[in-house]
C-alpha cells in the first residue's frame, strides 16, 4: 500500500509541475493580451469608461464578457445591438425605455441637469466607446448574444417600404440615417412584430397623418401626457425624414 | 476544550453567525427583485445587494476558517495559542473592515469586480488583518510541542489563500488582465488552496469523530488535496473560455476542470469510508452529519454541478447566465459554508462546557437548511436552463426571457424561507449552549 511519504510526493510533485506549466501559459497569455483586445484601440475615453464601468459596479446587475450578475442584459455586444443613437439615448434616461420592467439606476454623471449638459455627454460618449473596444476583443467566438433582431428589423423593413412606393425609393444616405435611428426606435418598436414597449408600426400611416405624426416624435407628452415614450430630442430634419419613412408604413 | 485560547474561536463563530444570517437578507431582496419586486430598488439596487450578498459570504467564511484554525492549531501544535490580544484585535479589526465595507456598497464605494467589491483601501486592512492573523499562527506552530500535517496543510492553505488575494489588488485599465487576475483570487481560492484548508479541518474533524488512525487520515489528505492542485491550476482555464484569453485555453481548462470532481468525489469517499471504519463512537452525532454532509454536498455542488457546464461547447452557452447561480449556491454553501457549520457543531458543547450533543433543534436545522438549498439550487437551475433555451439559443430578448422567470424565482423564493429556517434553527441551538467557559479545559476530546 502506498506510504503517507509517497503520498505527499504526489502532493508535491503535482503541485510543482501543474503550478510551473500554469505560470509558463500566464506568461504567454499576457503577452498575447494587447493584440487579442486591441489595445491600440483603448483611447483615453475609453479607458474613462472602463474606469465608469468599474467605479459604479455595473457588474452587480449586467454580465459583460459573460462575467457579472444575472439581473440585467449581457453587454459584450450592446454596441452591436443597438448602436450609438440608441445607447446615448438610453443612458440619458434609462428608465424611460423601460417603463414598467426591471430598472437601472439612474446615474446622476449621465444627467444634463445634474452635471451639466457638457460633462453628461462626454461620460456618456466614453461609456459607448467601452462598450465600442469591448465588443472587438477577440472572445473565442462568445457573443453572449445570437439576438441580433433590431437590426435585421430594419433592413426587412425598409426593403419592404420601399419596394412597392416610388416615393419612398430612399436614397442610399436617408437609408444610413434611418438606419441609425432606426436603431433607436426599435429598442421599443417592432414593424409587424408585435408590440413591445410601444406599439407595432406595422401601417401606421393609416392611422395618422403627417402633421400628428410630427408633433408626437417631437414631443410625445403634449398628445398623451402619460406616454412612456421618451423625447428624443432629434432636429427637425430627421423628424421630416423619419416621418416620412413611417408615412410609406401602410 | 485542552487550552484555555481555544475559547476565541467561540467568537469568531459568534461573527460568522451573525454575517451569515445578514447575508441571507440581502439574498432575499435580490430573489424578489427576479421575482420583479423590486420596491427597494431606489435604497437598495439590485448590485449594492448582490455585493452585500457575495462579500458577506467571504468574509463570514474568512471569519470561519480563522475560528477554525485558532481551535486546531493550539490543539495540534500542544500549547496555547501564541497572542490572545492579537487574536482578539483581528477579530475586530476584520469586523470592522466588513462593516465599513457592507456601508459603504450602500453608498457607492467600491469596485465592480464580482467577490471582490471591496475597495483597495480597505483591501490593504485586509492583508494586515491576514497578515496579523498568520503570524500568530506561526508563532503557535513554531514554539509547539509538535507540527503534524493537519496543522501544517492548515496553515499551509491559508498563507496561500492571503498570497494569492494580493493578484487582486493590481490596478488596471484593460479590463481583459483585470478579469484575468481576478480569477487568480476567486477560481484558485475556492478551487484550490481553501479546499487545502477544506481537507485539513475534515480531516481533523475525522481524526476527532472516528477515531481512525491519524496517519490513515493523513494520507489520504495528501492524495485528495494533490489532486485538487493536479486539476484545480490548470483547471483555471473554464474561466478563460470566453474573457479574452488565447483559445488552447478552451481545451486546457476544458480537460482539467473536467478532472476537478475527482478531488471533491475523493473527499465524499474518504470522509464516509471513514466514518464506517472509525471504531470509536463518538457523542456528538451532529457534528459527524454536518461532516459526511459537508464532503459529499460539496461533490454535487462543486463537483457534479460544476461539471454540468465546464466544457467549452457547454459553457459558450451558459457562461453569464442563471446556471452560473445555480452551481455557486451549492458548491459553496457544501464545501464551505457547510464545513463551517460542521466545525461549530463540533466546537460548542465543548466550548460551552455542556455535554449536550443532539436536540430536536440541531437535527431539524441541518435536514431543513439542505432541503431548502437543494430546492433553491432546483430553481435556479429550472430558471438558467429557461434562460439558455430561450434567450441564447432562441434569440428572445433579455427582459422578456426574465418576466417568463418570475414564477420560478418565486420557487427560488420560498425554498430560499424553508433553507432560511434551518439556518435560523442553526443560530437558535447555537445561543442555547451560552457563552464559551472553562469547564471542560484541560480535556482531551
Ligand atoms: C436566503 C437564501 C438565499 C437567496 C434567496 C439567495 C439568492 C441569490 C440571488 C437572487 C443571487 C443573484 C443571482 C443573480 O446574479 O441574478 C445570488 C447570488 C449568489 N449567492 Fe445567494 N441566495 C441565498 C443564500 C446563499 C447562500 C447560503 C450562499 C452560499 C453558501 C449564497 C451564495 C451566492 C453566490 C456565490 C452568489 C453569486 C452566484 C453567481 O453569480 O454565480 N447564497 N443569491
Ligand atoms: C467548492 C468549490 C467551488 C465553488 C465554491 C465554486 C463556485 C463558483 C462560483 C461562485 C462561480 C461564479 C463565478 C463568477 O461568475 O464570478 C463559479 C463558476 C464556475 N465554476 Fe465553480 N465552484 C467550485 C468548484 C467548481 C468545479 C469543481 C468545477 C468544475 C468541475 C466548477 C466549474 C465552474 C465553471 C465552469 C464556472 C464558470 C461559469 C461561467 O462560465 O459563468 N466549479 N464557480
Ligand atoms: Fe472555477
């Protein structure tokens, strides 16, 4: 039978060679860090919002990389999802998209009136550019995310709109612009999808009319004062080019 | 109870008590949340919980090995502890870290850095704390009659819990090394170095309960905790899947942490072997179930469960999701908060100078607590196996996947009041025995 002696060789000798071999692939793995998370890419804002990401313990709810809590959505592929328009927005008012479901907490360095207009945007700015760096780093094929519908909403639909309606043949430019905002509206909105937070659009040109349909973009609670629907402060040339788009929603 | 310094740990049980029960609220407010009630949100969000929850869970479990080893090491080592008042000022000194530490995620201070939330000035308290704490050890080993292998496994593991915290307290601004490290701290404690100091009380625990022979025991110890390091360092790898790391890590960690149950199976095995061996019956029936109770949850939790989702092919669908819950609860409440509770149904008739081994109260609190913990554990898994199909393989959204997961947290919830009463028992039969005397000093148990 085997000794105590020869039993605390195999301790020993394991410990050694397992702890030697994992010290050797620390090693190389460091060294292959930069490359697999561009860090040539990791600009000062972004560092900013790493240090916002940390400092507030945005882990306890969101997972990012997969690593965190279970409590609010997976992270790695935000930037993806929803892009800027659709981010910057939220940040600003988070409970706003979300009315009635799972809240955030809502940051007083996001918001105009508490920090200023200037400093609100700038953390908000470097937040997305966090997520922007996050989204690149090389995980081995883990998106965290096969949910990439926003996005395919808006190419099915706009391919649909603009097919049977000469009027809505949408110059290539417009298109990049719906699509960004786009990006936006569909945190909440689906066309024939089905109700989300807001209603589907899906014909929603037969319902309203331009003018109605302008005012409710630019401000939603002068029409229905309790509207979860948020003002998205956008300019009035996006306003004229989004309603047109829903107008071709017949 | 053979030295009078042995008392202390009475006090550090006192502690872990009264932290662990706290941590148990703060497990209530996130259980609701998921639940979707989440009227504390505005006082209490959801992170300033979970943080409150992990660390609570650290630190009473820190408090635990310590009151653990300020018993066995006077015991082993044959002489009385080496500084009482030091032990006493560490014991306060690591309150009043967590304290501030719990205060202080309420008010935004601290770091996003899942276990590991206390902020870097206190981390430095802590290393003093550890390191105050070591020494006194040392100190008691040195000058002892004698260094037997528990005691040096012991105090082996735990110089190597508080080494390896010190990875963690590097500062950087690529958050692919910060994760990195972090599993330095977190993967290597709990698979690796504190299932040393796991081994060393189970097996000062047997030597007590069964009687076996000491170098019987300690052999084992030795092949069970190699095989703990054969497969826990590499095994690190299962967090290296998908965090940025190079891919052979997929298949490193993948083979390693795929061996790492058969350290927990030896565990479960050498304990019941044991008790079946052992000629010698002991009294305290209770302590010997929290023991047999400890070795063989800590295989279904660590060990079965943990294998459910260490492959890279599985794990690229669970990483980040409920099933990581599930799995947590139950490796650490067998292998380490039930070691804890084990050690403390030992410790206090002897302590307390009362022979006084079972009661309806002790019997109730261990069946209701497991009870409990394995219904939670049921639930959560039933929420992350729901979670993966729906969301990751589905494509359905987070908050939607979520809402359908109310009435399984409501599971969670009152599984979570049946364990809650079982631990509440624990805490009642542990205030009947009184306060820590000398009535059974000098007695050789
Ligand atoms: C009243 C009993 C308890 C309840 C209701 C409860 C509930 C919870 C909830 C809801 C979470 C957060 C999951 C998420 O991130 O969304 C959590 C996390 C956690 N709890 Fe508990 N818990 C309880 C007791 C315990 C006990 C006794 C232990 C340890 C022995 C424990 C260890 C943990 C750990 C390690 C985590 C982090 C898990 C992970 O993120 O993978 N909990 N708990
Ligand atoms: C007593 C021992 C153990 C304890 C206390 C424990 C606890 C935990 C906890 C709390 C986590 C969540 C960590 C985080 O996300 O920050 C985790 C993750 C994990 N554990 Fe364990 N564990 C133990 C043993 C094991 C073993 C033996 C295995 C494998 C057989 C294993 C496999 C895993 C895997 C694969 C993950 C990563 C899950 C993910 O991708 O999100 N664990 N463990
Ligand atoms: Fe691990």
């Amino acid at each position: 039978m085997l000794t105590k002696s020869a039993a605390k060789a195999f301790f020993l000798g394991g410990t050694v060679i397992c702890a030697a071999a994992f010290v050797f692939l620390t090693v190389d793995t460091i060294a292959q860090f930069p490359d697999r998370s561009h860090e040539e890419n990791m600009t000062p804002e972004v560092i900013h919002g790493f240090e916002i990401w940390t400092e507030n313990n945005c882990m306890g709810c969101h997972t990012l990389m997969g690593e965190g809590a279970y409590y609010a959505p997976e992270l790695t592929q935000v930037f993806r999802r929803r892009g800027e328009a659709w981010m910057t927005e939220f940040l600003k008012d988070p409970q706003a998209f979300y009315p009635n479901r799972r809240k955030m907490v809502q940051y007083d360095f996001y918001d105009a009136k508490k920090v200023g207009k200037e400093e609100a945007a700038k953390n908000i700015a470097d937040t997305i550019a966090f997520f922007n760096w996050v989204g690149d780093i090389d995980l081995n094929g883990f998106t965290g995310d096969p949910n990439n519908g926003p996005e395919q909403d808006i190419e099915k639909a706009a391919a649909k709109a603009a097919a049977p309606t000469a009027a809505a043949s949408a110059s290539v430019d417009q298109l990049a612009t719906l699509r960004s905002l786009n990006a936006v509206c569909a945190g909440c909105h689906t066309i024939g999808g089905g109700a989300l937070v807001g209603p589907d659009l899906a014909g929603v040109a037969n319902r309203f009319d331009a003018k109605y349909l302008t005012k409710w973009i630019q401000e939603p609670s002068t029409i229905k004062a309790d509207t979860t629907m948020p003002n998205l402060g956008l300019g009035d040339a996006q306003v004229k080019e989004l309603v047109d788009f829903l107008l071709t929603l017949k | 109870m053979k030295y009078k310094s042995q008392k202390i740990a009475w006090y550090f049980f006192a502690a872990c008590m009264g932290l662990f029960l706290l941590q148990l609220v703060y497990g209530f407010i996130m259980g609701f949340a998921h639940m979707g009630m989440d009227g504390l949100h505005d006082i209490i969000p959801f992170n300033a919980a979970s943080a409150t929850h992990k660390n609570l869970l650290v630190v009473w479990l820190l408090a635990g090995f310590m009151g653990a080893a300020y018993w066995i090491i006077p015991e082993e080592s044959g002489r009385e502890l080496w500084s009482i008042k030091l032990a006493w000022v560490q014991l306060a000194s690591l309150l009043l870290v967590g304290v501030t530490a719990v205060i202080g995620f309420h008010l935004n201070w601290w770091e996003g850095r899942k276990f590991l939330e206390i902020p870097r000035e206190l981390d430095f308290l802590v290393v003093v704390n550890v390191l105050a704490f070591l020494f006194n050890l040392l100190m008691t080993i040195w000058k002892g009659k004698r260094i037997t292998t528990t005691a040096s496994v012991l105090f082996f593991g735990l110089l190597s819990a508080a080494l390896l915290y010190l990875p963690g307290m590097i500062t950087f601004d690529n958050i692919v090394f910060d994760s990195f490290f972090r599993w330095w701290v977190v993967h290597l404690w709990v698979e690796g170095v504190w299932e040393l100091i796991m081994g060393a009380i189970m097996s000062y625990l047997l030597i007590k309960l069964t009687g076996v022979d000491r170098e019987v025991i300690e052999k084992w110890l030795y092949i069970i905790v190699g095989f703990t390091f054969l497969s826990g360092i590499l095994g690190t790898g299962h967090h290296y899947y998908y965090t940025g790391a190079p891919g052979y890590w997929l298949m490193i960690g993948g083979i390693f942490s795929a061996l790492e149950p058969l350290a927990f199976l030896g565990m479960a095995m050498y304990a019941i072997a044991m008790a079946r061996k052992g000629g010698r019956k002991h009294p305290n029936k209770i302590a010997l179930t929290w023991t047999i109770g400890c070795a063989v949850m800590s295989f279904v939790g660590a060990g079965f469960l943990g294998f459910a989702h260490t492959l890279p092919s599985v794990n690229m669908y669970t990483h980040g999701t409920l099933i990581t819950g599930m799995h947590g609860h139950m490796a650490f409440w067998g292998a380490y908060a039930m070691l804890i509770l084990a050690m403390i149904a030992y410790v206090l008739p002897q302590v307390t100078g009362r022979k006084r081994y079972t009661d309806w109260k002790a019997e109730w609190a261990f069946w209701t607590s497991n009870i409990g913990m394995t219904g939670m554990v049921g639930a959560f898994a039933v929420m992350g196996v729901v979670q993966v199909y729906l969301e990751r393989k589905g494509g359905m959204d987070f908050l939607e996947v979520q809402e359908q997961l109310h009435v399984h947290a409501a599971g969670l919830v009152i599984a979570a009041a049946l364990f809650t009463m079982g631990i509440v028992l624990f805490f009642m039969n542990f205030c009947s025995y009184g306060m820590p005397n000398d009535e059974t000093l000098g007695q050789e148990d």
